[in-house]
C-alpha cells in the first residue's frame, strides 16, 4: 500500500475525533433547548473534553505507549463511535455530559499513535512533512467539522448531527482495520525512562511555548464571528465564506508546514510568532475593510494551522527520545493552551470590545516568543557550540 494513503487514513481518524470534540459547538443551542440546561452548562461539553485531555494526556499516552500503534488508533476509534451513538440516544443531560467525557480520556493517545505511525511510515527525511499531513485532519476537523454538524442538526436533527459524528468514526474505524499493517512497538521504554525527558532543563521552556503559541492563536481564532460580524460588518453568509476560506488556506499552511519547519526548526520557531503577530497588527489595523479582511485572513488561515505543526515539532524536537510521551505533553498543553487563549481573549472581548481582543493574541504570542529566544539562547545554541567544538577535535 501506499505510504501516502496510510498517511491520510491516519488524518481522517484525527478528523473524525476533532469533529466529535468540536462539531458539538455548532449544536449548543439545539442541546440547551432539548435538555433544558443552560448555554454555560452546555458548553461544559466542550470545555470539560478540553480540561479532561490537559489533565490526563500526558498519563495516558504513557500508560499506553508499549500498545501496538494499529489495534491502539482502532481502539481509540471504535469507543468514539459507541460514545457517539449513545450521545445521540441520551435520555438525559448528565447521560450525554458523561458519554462526551469518556472518550476525551483517549483523544490523545490517539493523536500520539497517530504522529508516531505517520512518522515511521515513511523515511526519518521525510516524517515531518508525514506529520504535516496528519494535521490535514485537524484543520479539516476544526473548520468544517463544526458547520456540517450544524448544518445537518438544523435540517435533520440534533440526534442525525451525533451519529454524523460516530459516522465519520466509523468509516476512519473500518480504514485503520482494513489498510494497515500491523505496527507494533519495539523496544518499549519504561515509564522512569520516560518521565526521564521531564529532568530535561529545555523541556520547560519549550512546553510553556507549547502552551503560549495556541493560546495566542485561540484568543483571537476563537471569536473569528464576532470580530467580522461586530469590526468588518460582514453578513452571516459571508462569515461562513470567510471560515471556508480560512479552513482551505490552514490546508495550505499544513503543506508550507511540512517543508518550512523540515528545513531549519529553530530559524523557523523564531519567526512564527513575529510573522503571527504582524498579521494581527494588520487585522487590527484594517479589521474594518472587508477586501483587505480577505487577503488577511488568507495569511491568518495559513499560519494558525502552522502553529500547531510548530508546537509538535518545537516538543518533539527536544524529547525525540520518549516520543508517545512528548506527544501526550503537546496534545495536553495544547488543549491548556486553547483553554487559557478563550478566556482571556473573552475577558478581552467582553470589557473592551471585539476590535480589541486582537491584543489577547498577540499579548499571548510575546510571551511565547520570549520562551522560544531564551531556548535557544539558552540551550540551542550551546548544542550548536558543544557539537562544533567537538567537531573540530575530530578534525585536529
């Protein structure tokens, strides 16, 4: 079989977990009005997923890290269909809050049995563009997982929109059975050796990156609507253009992605948040025109989806050695991340208004280059020296 195909059926189960993790913000409405909860409540089925992969993703991925990586992904899977359709089938609120939460606890082993075997499925020069093709399956979960879950409870029905979910699963379920091979794990680490990574001094700084980076991205990503509805005065109809747009333009940031950061990560990490952050000036600055909002938002799309290959890579990049852990660490601070952008840049929102949520992000986006320069000043760079001396040694 193809590696690229493998690849692929890969991402489609990373998009079928993001679409039921996040296609459910699209539904809130139709769940408050069916269970008679409040919006807050039923947005504890978001927020509570997200909490529930911060806390236990790093335990979790270690817990599982000697499962062969095939059965673990179709495992992870199939339990996301069955909490599916007992989501659609819930009698009750509390029924569906618990059968949302259940699943979140293997979202990230997921995702790290996902990076490993795209990774290994292809040569050690081309993996990073592998996994650059994986968060194919993020971007489409993110951007058009949410409208066609809405889409299909606002035509069908709100139980049709969770099994489109368990659906989706399915078929990614039936994909990793039926193509690929088996993927055991050699040579399995033991926890100690692990958690070793941990003593790393570079590893703190590069997971409060890993946590900064999203959450500038977040908090300004995550009231996208409201700043064209409320600073650009676009139309509902327009905003769904403009979110497609952003969906397609973050597809081509997971290709640049692949290439840029395969090339020269550190020069790379030095530059995202600067370049991120410029494109926010320029959203801040010209929020209020929509042809110029287009061409933005182009940039926008191409960096955010950038940014999450940027976390995974800056992570692994320093933890190669306990690899299903360092990505248990970056799903997990990740999701802390997504969790911090929202509110703050809603603290942002709600007491200065939408224009000025912008800040949030790039507030955010200075802390996380912070800890990326005193990195590398700090530990990249003495690498470098330590390796070029050593060299030199040889030489002489």
């Amino acid at each position: 079989m193809s590696k690229s195909l493998i690849v692929y059926i890969i991402a489609f189960g990373i998009f079928g977990i993001i679409n039921a993790e996040l296609g459910v913000v699209g539904i809130l409405p139709q769940v408050s009005e069916r269970y008679g909860v409040t919006a807050s409540q039923a947005g504890m089925l978001v927020s509570l997923f997200a909490l529930v992969i911060a806390l236990f993703g790093p335990f979790m991925t270690l817990l599982f890290s000697g499962v062969n990586h095939k059965k673990m992904m179709a495992w992870v899977l199939a339990i996301f269909v069955v909490s599916n359709v007992i989501s659609a089938f819930a009698s009750n609120y509390p029924v569906l809050l618990i059968s949302r939460i259940i699943p979140a606890f293997l979202h990230p082993v997921y995702f790290s049995a996902a990076f490993i075997a795209a990774a290994n499925s292809v040569g050690k020069d081309q993996s990073t563009k592998a996994i650059a093709k994986v968060f194919m399956g993020v971007t489409a979960g993110m951007v058009f997982g949410i409208p066609i879950t809405s889409y299909i409870s606002n035509v069908i029905s709100l139980e049709a929109s969770l099994l489109f979910c368990g659906v989706i699963n399915l078929i990614a379920f039936l994909g990793i059975v039926s193509f690929l091979p088996s993927m055991p794990v050699h040579g399995k680490m033991s926890y100690a050796k692990q958690l070793e990574i941990l003593k790393k001094p570079q590893i703190l700084l590069t997971i409060v990156a890993v946590g900064l980076i999203p959450s500038g991205m977040f908090a300004v990503y995550s009231y996208f609507a409201e700043y064209l509805d409320k600073v650009t005065h676009m139309s509902g109809k327009e905003i769904s253009g403009m979110l497609i747009l952003f969906g397609a333009a973050g597809i081509v940031g997971n290709i640049i992605a692949g290439k840029v950061f395969s090339r020269n990560l550190v020069r790379a990490a030095v530059l995202f948040p600067l370049v991120s952050g410029a494109v926010y000036l320029l959203l801040y600055f010209m929020g209020a025109y929509a042809i110029p909002m287009i061409l933005i938002i182009i940039a926008w799309g191409i960096l955010f989806t950038m940014g999450l290959n940027f976390s995974q890579n800056w992570l692994t990049s320093v933890a190669s050695d306990a690899p299903e852990f360092a990505n248990g660490l970056f799903v997990s601070f990740t999701n802390l991340g997504i969790t911090l952008g929202t509110y703050f840049g809603g603290l942002f929102l709600s007491h200065m208004g939408p224009h000025q949520v912008v800040w949030s992000g790039v507030i955010f986006l200075a802390l996380g280059f912070l800890s990326i320069i005193l990195r590398v000043v700090l530990f990249d760079k003495a690498v470098k020296v330590r390796a070029s001396i050593e060299a030199s040694k040889q030489a002489s």
